[in-house]
C-alpha cells in the first residue's frame, strides 16, 4: 500500500520549515548585533580615554569618551559603576594622532592626505583575573586642498563613530 502526505501534512511541514529558518535566521542576527558578555558580568567602570598624541585635538576625547558610554549603556546591560572592584574596567589613551601623511598625488601635487588615529585601550575582567591590551587604529582621508585644521573638524564626527564602533566590537563582540 502506497503512502501518501494529505494536505495537512504538506502544509504542516511548510510551516515547521519556514519557522525554522525564521528562528534560525533571528538567532543569527541576535548575536551578530548584540554584545558577547558572560551572563555573570553585571558591572563597568569606563575611564577616561586620555589624549596622549604629540598632536592634541581637545575634543577628540571628551566626545570619544561621551560616545563609548552611550553604546555600552544603549547596547549591554552592564550597569556602570565607579569603583575600580567592577566587573570590566577600561581604561584608554589616545596614542596617534596623525594628519600630515600625503597618501594621493596628482600632476606632481598632493591630492590627498590622510589623518591617522590610534586608540591603546586596555580591559581588565576582574572575575577572571585577566587584563588585556591592544589598539584600535584608523586613517581617514580628506582632500589636501583643505587645510587640517577644517579637514580634522569635517571627519570629527566620522573619526569618533568608527573608532567607537572598532573598541566596541573589540571589547564585546569577540571579532
């Protein structure tokens, strides 16, 4: 005797498949977007990311450090704190900051220069006992027929969101 799906049974396992790649596809997307922390870390203490380059734009680091907290608050469920016994402490330093490096020439003239920036941060996890350090780094070009001083105010904004984006994934996203 020859078995046959009803129709229910055609339209049951379509809708087991299409959940299925639904979920599958959400979860997905859940940990690509969202921070990678242990469920044990409830605690933050973020220091402040100091200017240490030859070179100082004095507004580099207070909207560095103003937009780092805004993710970490907006994108985790860690609760900042200002006792240095938190869970993660991050400390910062601006270490380079760059826009004199000519990186485009055209007709025997500069066409285009490039700001470099360079971030060492450094991540201590207390319940693990475990610090660690590394860089985060980013050039941004900009036309050198402008002067550094308008190039750097026009790439602020661009310079800060990568360079916030770049910690953030280092810190939590385990790229």
């Amino acid at each position: 005797m020859k078995k046959t799906i009803g129709t229910y049974g055609i339209y049951g396992l379509g809708i087991f498949m299409f959940l299925t790649m639904v979920f599958a596809a959400c979860k997905v997307t859940y940990k690509f977007n969202d921070a990678s922390i242990d469920p044990k870390v409830k605690t933050i203490k973020l220091g402040f990311i100091d200017n240490k380059a030859q070179y100082i734009n004095p507004q580099l680091s207070p909207k560095l450090n103003d937009k780092l907290q805004q993710k970490i608050t907006n994108q985790t469920k860690l609760t900042r704190v200002t006792n240095d016994d938190a869970h993660y402490v991050i400390n910062g330093s601006i270490t380079t900051y760059n826009g004199t490096q000519t990186v485009g020439i055209s007709n025997r003239q500069a066409s285009t220069n490039r700001l470099t920036v360079t971030i060492h941060i450094v991540f201590r996890k207390n319940l693990d006992n475990v610090t660690e350090e590394f860089d985060v780094s980013r050039s941004f070009d900009y036309s050198a027929n402008l002067s550094f001083n308008t190039a750097e105010a026009q790439l602020l904004d661009e310079v800060v969101r990568n360079m916030v984006d770049e910690i953030f994934n280092r810190l939590f996203s385990n790229w």
